[in-house]
C-alpha cells in the first residue's frame, strides 16, 4: 500500500499518453492522513471520506477546501476499510475488503442508508459478507496471494471489487468480482483480469470507480490513471484503454469522477508529502 513506482502498461488497445498535470485542490485535514477512499455527494457537494486500517470507523464530509462538514461513525470495525461508493438511490457502500496476508474469511462492505447519512451522526450499516469462489486456503501459499482488494464501484444493482496481488512478478494483476449489493452473504462471480505492470508491488490498482454515464471505468496506481470504455455490460477488460501516465507521484488511493471527463484523487500523508485533494481532466476523449 505504501510503495511508490513507475508503471509499464502492455496491453492490446491501449493508447499511451504523454505525462499528464494533476491539479492541486487543497490540503486534506489530519484526520484524513491515511485516506483510503473518496465517493462524490452531488446532492451536497461533499466528498465522502474514510480512513483505512488502524484508524476509526467514521465517515467525513468534506468540502472542496479541505474542511470537514460532517463526520458519522459507522457501529461497526475498520478492519480495513478501503473504498466507497454510492449506489443511484443514494446509499453508501463502504469496503472492508483490505486483506493483506489473504487470510480474511469473511470481508464485509458496509452499506448505509441515504436517509442516515443525510440526518445521523452514527448509524447502523447492514452487512454484505462475501467470498472469493477461486479462494480455497487462508492464507493460500504465497504464489497464490491474489485476494487482497483496495477497489469498488457499483454498477447496475451490484458491486464491482477490483484485487491486487501480492505474488512476486505478478504484482499488477487485478481481478475483477461482482457481487449483489444486498444483505446477506454471496459468493462473488468472477469476471476476468487486467495487468497494469509486473515489476513490483508498486503495479497495485489502489481506486476505481465509473463515470457518471457509465460509460467509462477509472483504474488507479500511484502515477497512472487507466481508462476503459466501449465495453459490453460489466465486461470492463474487454473494452478500450487509455493509459495516462500522471506527472505527479505519491501514494494516491483514493479516486472518483467529478463528471464524465473529469477525476478527483486522493492521497495519504506519507514521508511528510502528500494528503491532498486533487483534480485530474482526461484530456484526449473521444
């Protein structure tokens, strides 16, 4: 999580792009020094923020200029949160999906109601539990740690978890799942793969998410934003890549589109740089 690197893409149809600027918004408050995820309120305007492991299990809404308007504490665990996302009616879903030593049985996405997230200050999150259907050992031997996750979207009635790897050689492997996002507990489908780079553990995808139209999906690393588009259905590898490389390097974790060309990121306050809000245009759209 904490690896900062360069990223070489090799994939059929993926246009590379030259270095792209990352616009700096505003410094994010100190308790948001690990931020893991970011999720877009439009209604409010606020950002959605969490913190991931080790920190409290609390929601912050945050402006644009860095302050935070709302905080609601979640009545449940930060084992490792990672990401959120919003579904169309408005609900929060929030990824406790950070496995590391992919030893977790049981991950869990938290999802809060739209009516307590616009009027609680702590809320109760119904739970969402699922598994891997190709993970059968915890931990597996190594050459086989494919299970931690730093990623998710919704889309259509169901969540969207993006893996990392932590298998030497393999290290830019993500997997896509897809999970219903209703209570309960499920067994997610396994949908396909994607490699960003296989050098090193700095090739993790740490944030995803969709465009406002659906019709985009945004992968993210430290240094490099991936585009994917003119896919069919939920079959995201499948379609384009655009590859921009980000003329700025930090450990960035956090990702939403503001609109349909537009990118808002996030990083962690790490070796006394970064915790900043950020905003990045994809230039070069169709």
């Amino acid at each position: 999580m904490r690896d900062i690197f360069l990223v070489v893409v090799g994939i059929i149809f993926c246009n590379y792009y030259g270095f792209a600027q990352v616009k700096f918004i505003s410094k994010l408050p100190k308790d948001l020094k690990e931020v893991s995820g970011i999720e877009l309120d439009v209604k409010s305007g606020l950002l959605w923020m969490c913190n991931d492991s080790g920190n409290q299990p609390i929601l912050y809404g945050v402006s644009t200029s860095g302050i935070i308007e709302r905080e609601i504490t979640i009545d449940a665990k930060n084992k490792d949160w990672e990401d959120i996302t919003f579904d169309t009616k408005g609900n929060l879903y929030i990824a406790d999906i950070g496995n590391n030593e992919n030893k977790r049985k049981h991950l869990t996405i938290y999802k809060v109601s739209a009516k307590d997230l616009a009027s609680k200050s702590k809320v109760f999150a119904a739970e969402i539990e699922f598994s891997y259907p190709d993970q059968r050992s915890f931990p597996p031997k190594k050459k086989h740690h494919f299970f931690d996750a730093e990623s998710l979207f919704f889309f259509n009635e169901f969540l969207y978890v993006f893996t990392k790897s932590r298998v030497n050689k393999q290290y830019g492997k993500t997997t896509l799942y897809r999970i219903p996002a209703k209570a309960g507990k499920h067994k997610a489908v396994k949908l396909g793969s994607f490699e960003t780079c296989n050098d090193n553990s700095s090739c993790w995808v740490t944030a995803a998410d969709m465009s406002p139209d659906t019709s985009k999906v945004a992968l993210l690393n430290h240094n490099t934003v991936y585009l994917f588009s003119n896919f069919s259905g939920d079959q995201f590898f499948n379609g384009k890549v655009k590859t921009y490389p980000l003329s700025h390097t930090s450990q960035k974790e956090g990702l939403v589109f503001k609109d349909d060309k537009t990118l808002y990121i996030t990083d962690e306050k790490s070796h006394g740089k970064g915790g900043n809000l950020y905003e990045f245009t994809l230039d070069h759209m169709p």
